[in-house]
C-alpha cells in the first residue's frame, strides 16, 4: 500500500509529471479530433430530423455537451483545489489554473449555442431559463477565478486563493441552481427546457455521449499542454528545466 | 525549545534560502544577520507561522507549530516593519486592545505606566495619528511590558528609536533573555548583550547558513 | 475568547465612530441609488411598485459590496491583521466580530432607512415590513460571504472591481430570495417561504463564511 501512496507523490512532483504529461497530450488530442469528428458526422448525417424542432435542434449536440463539460470542469478544478489546500502540492495549484480557461470557453460555448438555439424555438436569443441562468453566473464564478488568478503575481498566493474561491463556489453553486430555479418558476418564464423537447432516440443519445467524450478528450490534450507551459514558466530556474532538449535548443 | 529542520523558503519564483536548520533554548537570543533581501523578514514571518514554509519543520518543544496552531501564537510575540496600531485610537487605548486580544487584559493605569516607561509621558491619552514615528514604534513596543509570551520575534525593532529608547529596549530584551525568555531579533546595530547566549546567523553567505 | 469578541467589536465600533463620514457614504450610496430609479424610468407609480423589491435589494447588493474593501484592508496596511492572526484566538471568531462591526456600521443604518424610501416607491405598510426584515436577515449573509471576497483580494492592485467580479455571483441567491419575499408579500402570496431561505442561508454563512475568510485572511497576509 504505502509504495504505491510514494508513487502517486511522486507524480505530483513537475519534474516528473511534465514528461509524462508530454506523453499524453498527443494520444489525448488524436482521441479528441477523432470522436468529435465522428460525433459531428453523426450529429449532422446519422441523427434523425426532429419532427417538432426540425433541423436546428442539431445546435444541442454541441451545446448539452458542452454545458455538461463547463460543469464537470469545475468539480474536477475544486478536486484539484482540496488536494493542494490539503497536500500543498504544487501540481494542484497548476492543474486547477490549466483547466480554467478551457471551463470558461465550454461555458461560453454553451451560453452561444443555447442562443442559436433558442433563436429558432422561441423567437428570441435569451430566455431566462433556469438552466441558461445558471449556466451564465456558471461562467461569471470562471471569470471570478480567472480574474483573481490575473491579479496575484504571487504564484504561490494565486494557487491557495484560487482554491479557495473555487471550493466556496462549489459550494454555493447547488444553492445557486436551486435558487435560480425557485425563481425561474416563481416568474412563470418561459419553462421551456432545451433536450426536453422532446422524447430523445437513443442514437441522439449516443451522439451526444460521443461528443461529451470528445469534449473531455480535448479538455485533457489542452489542460495538459497548457501544465506544461505553466511547469516551464514556474521551474524556469532549476536544473531539470535548463537541461530539456526542448528548451537547451 | 524552538528546533528549525531543513527550512526552505520561496518568494515569488525565487528561492530565499533552503536547508536552514537552528535550535533555540530558553535564555538565548538568536540575532539573524544578512543583505538586504536575503530573507530576514521572511524566515521571521516564518518563524511566526505568518508565512507557511515550502519545506522542512519548525518545532516548538518537539511539536510542529502548526499542530500547535494558537497554542504557539499564545507563546509569540511579533513586532514587524508595521506597527500594528490603530491611528485613530490613543496609545493606552491601542495597547489595551492588543493586550486584550493577546490573550491578558491590563487595567488603564497598567498600560498608562507602560507608556510612561516607554518615555510617552504626557502623550498617553493623544490619538496615534498625531505622534512621530518614533513615538508610534515606542507604543508598538511597550506590548513588550506587558506581554507573556515566551518567544519574541523583533524584525527591526530599533529602526525611528532614539539614543535612549535603543538603550531601554536593549536592556528590556537582555531582562527577558536572563529570564529564559527567547528572544530572535534583526538589527543592522549592535547587541551589547555580552554573555554568551547570543547566536548569531547569517543568511545568504553561503547557500544554507547553519548555526 | 468571548473577551477578544467583545474588545475587538468595540474597538471597530469606536475606530467607526471616529471616522464618522465613513459611516455615511454607505448609506448614501444606498440612497442616491434607490432615489434614481424613479428618474430614469418615470413616476409612473403602477411600475415602481413593481420594481421596487428589485431596486431595493440591487442597490442593498451594491452598497454592501462597495463597503467591502474596507473591512480588512486598513488593518492589513497598519499590521493589525498580521497581529490579529497571532493572537491565541480562533481566528474565524475574530472575522466574525469584525464582520459584525462592519454590518452594524454599513449595513444596519440601511435597514432602518429602507421603510423611508419604500415610501417614494408607494409600498404597502405590509411591504415595507417584510422589506426590512428581510433586509435585516439578507445583509447580514452578504456581509459574512462579501468577507470572503474582501479578504481574497487583500492588497491587489484594482481590489475594488475584482472583489465584485468574485462575490458578486455568490450573492444571487440572497438576491433572489430577499427581493422575492417583498414581491410575494406584494402581490398577497405571502413571504414565508423566502423568509424562513434568506434565515437558512444566513445560519449556513455564519457557520461557514468565517471559516472561508480566515484561511483567506491566511493566504493574503503571507
């Protein structure tokens, strides 16, 4: 037992996850094109046409995925955070600033693809939905973290604070969500929900499956590469780094 | 008493110092020497469990500080480049509260006399704001009359002190070091505390500086 | 421990009311903010009864945040906080004496002045009453949650637009909640439901906002 404990430390450690790191990013990015390339195939071509929604519905195979990412994103970036609140590794810290952005854009991506959606179903581009509401106060607690990240020059100082802010946001957004949603009945909105239109065939399903798939494909290929960079900005100065053939060139 | 194990510790992306390790005993006093920017403040902030260690342990009686968490705090005692006092309060006012705070409340007249030995008569009762700096640093010290604690922590503390306060407060820290106290302090004057307790420490001489 | 409760609520408490001018800007704020709402849209009463819970309850949002930056940050420059942080006291009971200092001085005057200004809006007596107490039990939550914000952004360069872009999304809740039992109250559903929330999410942030805002207190004071 305790060897293999030594052994998950010592791929917390830079020096050792960067290589490895190096390894996936490759396997990941050609996992990612190929899912997302059979996903929209299937969106486009295999999935049938909806008799109510007719051709636009197509939007959702990017936006559910999309919206399901931004929120698994950000349980993955609080995992990271209580790990190196708790540990003080410094991996952690690194983890939770890499995968950030990618949070932020699947979250836009969600908002815009609702838009495009929502334009053809309800005649307008926002609806205070529950569902979109959440997703944009989703995508303001991103650009809270992004933005404190921004402001701190203090590596050491920026990784502990943004952390904290995301283990508090973790917290609040269930009471978010189900404060919004409380709202959103209370006002009698429109209670229209996208992807409960109507009765999804199980080959939607499976498009969407392989898209979100595609989508953590992706997430992984990028937040690893962008660990790396942050690995090489932050180590600059030891020895390891200086003797990479990447960087001796 | 206070053990410090293998301490590293990094500011920004630069590396202050690494392997550190000094023991302190009751009645010594740990003078830390070195450049400006080597450190002193940090390992000092360190020390206080302000600023949390990249690596290594430090000990107060074989127990990491930071298990000990307010246990430690209530044996410390930290007077920094801030003074740590409120402009708008007067100085009696200022040293109660912060007695109060550490732990051991002092009547008014307690702290009056404080402020009269710290050489502020007259000037016990005016609010902070209107005081010179050398005259704020004097009330920021006089905690030292009154306090506790064991460990005291003085980064700078004779910087804005005149000819006489300097030779007060020395002969204050000198009563708390024959005492048992423990006394870790920076200064760029003199220690005249001639008997054999004071250790010296210099940091940024070499890679790691050892006591 | 209660003794350092007591010193250091009565120490911000006296250092408020030497600085009497401070303790206004938040009210004012509070004031102007509300007052403009009839300018920009018009003194059709029907409207302003409708929006009223809303302005009333942005504006209390705002006024508290603006208030936020100095709740740690003068003590962060004279080092009290870093001797606050080495008293033998727990520290989230301190956050908390100092929270309660600050609502009592910023946030509590705007309690009593809401039922005032509801009266440019035309509420009912009965809306009137359920605006203050909700606003009695809402700004104390956003003072706790607001405190985390302010000790994260501790000693960064533009503070004050970066600690509204952090707790600004956390308040929703007490926003949606606070405005929404005047509302109900309003249009004769009755505001119970949203009372007894806005309660819990108070005893939630005084049970965890200290917490939170001393380890943050921790990270910025290094």
């Amino acid at each position: 037992m305790s060897s293999r404990f030594i052994n998950w430390f010592k791929f917390s450690s830079p020096a050792t996850f960067y290589p490895l790191a190096g390894r996936m990013v490759p396997v990941f990015s050609l996992i990612a094109a190929a899912l997302i390339a059979v996903g929209l195939y299937m969106s486009f071509f295999v999935a049938p046409t909806d008799y109510k929604q007719g051709e636009g519905y197509r939007i959702i195979f990017v936006h559910v995925p999309a919206a399901w990412m931004s929120m698994f994103i950000y349980l993955v970036m609080a995992f990271w955070a209580a790990l190196g609140l708790v540990f003080n590794t410094r991996l952690s810290g690194m983890m939770t600033r890499a995968l950030a952005p990618t949070g932020a854009i699947f979250a836009f991506l969600a908002l815009w693809t609702g838009a495009f959606w929502g334009k053809p179903m309800w005649g307008t581009w926002w609806v205070w939905d529950a569902r979109l509401t959440s997703e944009l106060i989703l995508l303001f607690l991103y650009l809270g973290y992004l933005a404190l990240q921004g402001a701190i020059d203090d590596n050491r100082r920026a990784d502990r604070a943004g952390a904290l802010l995301v283990l508090v946001g973790v917290v609040n957004i269930p009471i978010i969500h189900y404060s919004v949603k409380w709202w959103n009945t209370l006002h009698q909105g429109a209670s229209v929900s996208i992807s409960s239109g109507s009765s999804m065939s199980a080959i939607m399903l499976w498009t969407m499956l392989i898209m979100a798939l595609g989508f953590w494909a992706y997430t992984i290929a990028v937040a690893l590469s962008r660990v790396r960079s942050i690995i090489l900005e932050r180590e600059a100065d030891t020895t390891w780094v200086q003797e990479l053939a990447e960087v001796r060139s | 008493m206070l053990e410090v194990a293998g301490l590293a510790c990094v500011r920004g992306d630069r590396k202050l110092f690494s392997d550190l390790s000094f023991s302190l005993q009751a009645g010594e006093l740990l003078h830390l020497h070195g450049h400006n920017g080597s450190g002193k403040t940090t390992l000092m902030r360190t020390l206080c469990s302000l600023v949390r260690e990249s690596a290594g342990e430090i000990r107060w009686q074989g127990e990491s500080i930071h298990k000990l968490g307010e246990e430690y705090t209530r044996e410390v005692l930290y007077v920094g480049h801030k003074n740590g006092i409120k402009d708008d309060l007067t100085g009696v006012e200022n040293l109660r509260v912060s007695s109060a705070l550490d732990g051991n409340p002092v009547s008014r007249e307690r702290a009056w006399e404080a402020l009269e030995q710290m050489g502020l008569r007259g000037h016990e009762d005016l609010p902070s704001r209107v005081l010179s700096q050398g005259q704020k640093r004097r009330v920021a010290l006089a905690r030292l009359l009154l306090n506790r604690s064991r460990l005291w922590v003085l980064d700078e503390p004779f910087t804005a002190l005149d000819v006489a306060a300097v030779d007060f407060l020395q002969s204050i820290i000198q009563r708390h070091v024959e005492s048992g106290g423990m006394v870790i302090l920076t200064t760029h004057q003199e220690v005249r505390i001639t008997r054999e307790q004071v250790k010296e420490l210099r940091l940024g001489w070499k890679e790691d500086g050892r006591v | 421990m209660f003794s350092a409760f007591r010193t250091l609520l009565g120490r911000d408490l006296l250092l408020a009311m030497r600085r009497r001018s401070d303790l206004f800007t938040t009210l004012f704020f509070f004031v102007i903010v509300v007052s403009l709402f009839p300018l920009g849209i018009g003194p059709e009463m029907n409207t302003l009864r409708m929006i009223a819970p809303g302005v009333f309850w942005v504006a209390a949002l705002l006024a508290s945040m603006l208030a936020l930056e100095r709740l740690f940050a003068i003590d962060y420059e004279d080092g009290a906080l870093e001797q606050m942080l080495l008293t033998p006291q727990p520290l989230s009971l301190l956050v908390l004496a100092k929270v309660l200092a600050h609502w009592l001085v910023t946030g509590l005057p705007l309690v009593l002045m809401a039922p005032l200004l509801g009266l440019q809006y035309d509420l009912s007596s009965e809306a009137l009453g359920v605006m203050v107490v909700s606003l009695l039990l809402g700004t104390p939550a956003l003072s706790l949650i607001g405190a985390i914000g302010a000790a994260l952004t501790l000693g960064l360069r533009g503070g004050g637009v970066l600690v509204s872009l952090l707790v600004l999304p956390l308040y929703i809740p007490v926003l949606i909640f606070g405005s929404g039992a005047v509302e109900a109250t309003a249009s004769g559903l009755g505001g119970q439901g949203h009372l007894s929330m806005l309660g819990a999410i108070l005893v939630l942030s005084l049970l965890f906002a200290p917490l939170a805002a001393s380890a943050a207190l921790r990270i910025s004071a290094e």
